[in-house]
C-alpha cells in the first residue's frame, strides 16, 4: 500500500511538472476560415489605356477572384493570433503584395488583450491600420463590403498597405484612442532603381457621441527615406544601421560630384501628413447603417478625398446599397467623381449575389461598369 502511495504521488507530481511546462499553445484550438470572393461586369470606357485600369483600381474596381484562407488560434484566454493565406488577383493597392496567382501569406496578426482597457497589436506582415483597433475575427473578412473598398471601409489611410506595424488601443466609458508605427520598403518612382523606406505614425480617437452613432477622428504622419542598403536587401524583419563606413574623399571629379549631388536630392526625406474624419451610424434595426468620411492630404499636391453611403444589409432579406464620393485636387488633374449602387440577394447563410452599377468620371474621360459580385463563406 505505502509503495503504490509513493507511486501514485510520484505520477502527480510529473504529470503537474508536464502541465507547467506547457507552451502557449497548450490547449488551444485553430480556427479554419475560408472565404471565395468574385467580382465581374462589363465595362463602358472612354479610353481603354494603361492609366485608365490603373486608376479603377485605385478606386477598389478590381474584377477577379480572391480566394482567403484565415487560420485564428486564441492564446491566454483573450489573445488571438490570426494568419491569412490568399490566392488569386492581387494587386499592388489591394493586398500589398504582387500580382501573382499562387497562395502566399497576406497578413500575420496578433492582438493581446492585457486588461479590459488596454490592448496592443503586433502585424509583421500585411499591416493596415484599420487593424490596430479591429477585432480579430473581422480583421480579414470581405462579407458585408460594398463593390467597392473605398466605399465601405473608410479613408484611404486606413486601407494603405503598410508592412509591418505595432500598435496600442487605449479605452475608457465611450471612448478609445489607438497609436501606431508602420515601416515600409518601397521602389523609388523617380531617377534611381532603388528602394526607400517609409515610416508612418498614425493616431485615432474613435467617440461614441450618441446612440449607434460612432465619430472617428485620424491622423497621419510619413516619412519616406532613402534606404542604407539601396541594392542589397537585408530581409523582412532586419533594419541596417550604418555608422562604420569610410568617409567620401572631397576632391573628386566635378562630373562625379554633380552626380552625387543630384542623387541626394533625389534621395532627400520627403514628409507628408493626413487628417481624416469618420462618421458611422446604425438605426434601430441595426442592418441599415449611413456613414461618411473625408480625408485631406498635406503635401506638395493637396488632395481632399471624400465618400457618404447608406446601406441595408438584411440576412434574410434582400439588401441595397449607394455610395457617393470623389477626390478634388487643387490643380484639378487629378479629380474623380464615383457613384455607386447595388443589391445584395442572400442564397443561404453562407452565398451572397451583388449585382451593382459603378460611375467613375476624371480627368481620363468616364466609366460605367455593370458589375456582379459573389461571395462565399466556406
């Protein structure tokens, strides 16, 4: 008996060592999502060049088919580390990432929740700052947009592809306010095949004023710099930092001299700002939401970007949607005018048939589209 004691304590013991000693990831259960997101139509354009496509899908025109796969694992009770996989169109201002048909990584997300009101958000790859103070699950979602990103998700500055970022979200009664810093590796546009940096700190104080009603004040601030390592890339989560290079001898040629100086002016830190406004609002039967926003650029070129939509999204009825909204320029070049509607029929709980028409109108003449969009939850 006094044997079969000691051994029975002893299996205690090693079994709660084995428990302590478990990782984070004891216990935990993965989530799989998979989403199936397609958008077709016919469109009517004045001209059919490069510069016209480029700018439909500037303004979130993008046909195609997006297939997304996002993997939720919960940490710690409250934290959530989330992981998405897509394939299909993808273009520089949708996802980031290039243009390629494979399956590749989007975006790896986590969130700690340390108490009830604070959180932070670490996204080394596919940051958006719409994710600093998004929800986990909503965080990859395509259910319930418009035709449209601008339309639906807000002020450009939220959708902008940033790289990889860290953020905190600060809460208090009706009240919440979140800071970020992004850093980017971007191709030089002008004079040198080269990549520059850009940094980003953004900041939001998000207000719920009255009943349903949510008002968002953003901000933004960037820095593009030219990189250390123009040629020589160093990976994805490295930043070199030189201070141990040789000083450039003063007496060169004169060529080579002007050489030098018209690089660094073309490498110069070139700084710009964003301010933008968010007003979202839900009536009493909480499908039918009207929200608005307007963004306006500090730099060299100002730019006012705006966008007002009312939308009726039922899950068992058939749901509508219209949005308005464009860009005005100061040297007007470069204004758009955008009009959308359309009407969603739910076939099921997991399929959805949007069937909408879009009016785009600038500088490069105008374009209707008749689209139909699909969605799928897998």
């Amino acid at each position: 008996m006094k044997l079969r004691d000691r051994q029975e304590k002893v299996e205690r013991i090693l079994s709660s060592y084995k428990l302590s000693k478990g990782g984070p990831f004891r216990e935990t259960s993965t989530l799989v999502k998979g989403e199936v997101h397609a958008l077709g139509g016919m469109l009517l354009m004045g001209n059919t060049d490069e510069e016209s496509f480029i700018g439909l899908e500037r303004q979130g025109v993008r046909p195609g088919l997006l297939s997304r796969f996002v993997f939720e694992t919960s940490l710690r009770e409250t934290d959530k580390l989330v992981a998405e996989l897509v394939a299909g169109y993808k273009g520089e201002h949708s996802d980031g990432v290039s243009g390629k048909q494979e399956l590749s990584l989007a975006k790896v997300f986590y969130k700690a929740e340390v108490n009830d009101w604070f959180s932070a958000v670490a996204i080394p790859v596919g940051a958006r700052f719409r994710d600093i103070d998004a929800d986990a699950s909503l965080v990859s979602s395509y259910q319930g947009r418009n035709l449209t990103e601008v339309s639906e998700l807000g002020p450009p500055l939220l959708n902008q592809h940033n790289g990889s970022a860290i953020g905190l979200t600060v809460r208090k009664s009706n009240m919440a306010a979140s800071l970020a810093q992004s850093i980017t590796n971007l191709e030089a546009e002008q004079g040198l095949n080269a990549r520059s940096r850009c940094l980003r700190t953004f900041g939001q104080v998000t207000c719920n004023i009255l009943s349903g009603v949510k008002l968002s004040l953003l901000g933004c601030h960037q820095i593009l710099s030219p990189s250390n390592s123009l040629h020589y890339p160093s990976g994805a989560v490295t930043v070199p930092v030189s201070f141990l290079r040789r000083r450039v001898d003063i007496d060169m040629e004169p060529e080579s001299s002007a050489t030098t100086l018209e690089m660094s002016r073309s490498l110069d830190h070139v700084s710009s700002s964003f301010i933008g406004l968010k007003v979202d609002s839900s009536l009493m039967d909480e499908c039918t939401r009207i929200g608005g926003w307007i963004e306006i650029q500090k730099s060299r070129e100002k730019q006012v970007k705006w966008s007002v939509s009312i939308t009726d999204k039922p899950e068992d009825e058939v749901g509508w949607g219209m949005s308005v909204g464009g860009v005005l320029d100061g040297s007007r070049n470069h204004d758009l005018f955008q009009v959308e509607s359309f009407l969603k029929f739910n076939i099921g709980s997991r399929f959805s048939l949007s069937p909408g028409l879009v009016y785009l109108a600038n500088s490069n003449g105008r374009t209707v589209g008749f689209m139909l969009q699909s969605h799928w939850s897998l």
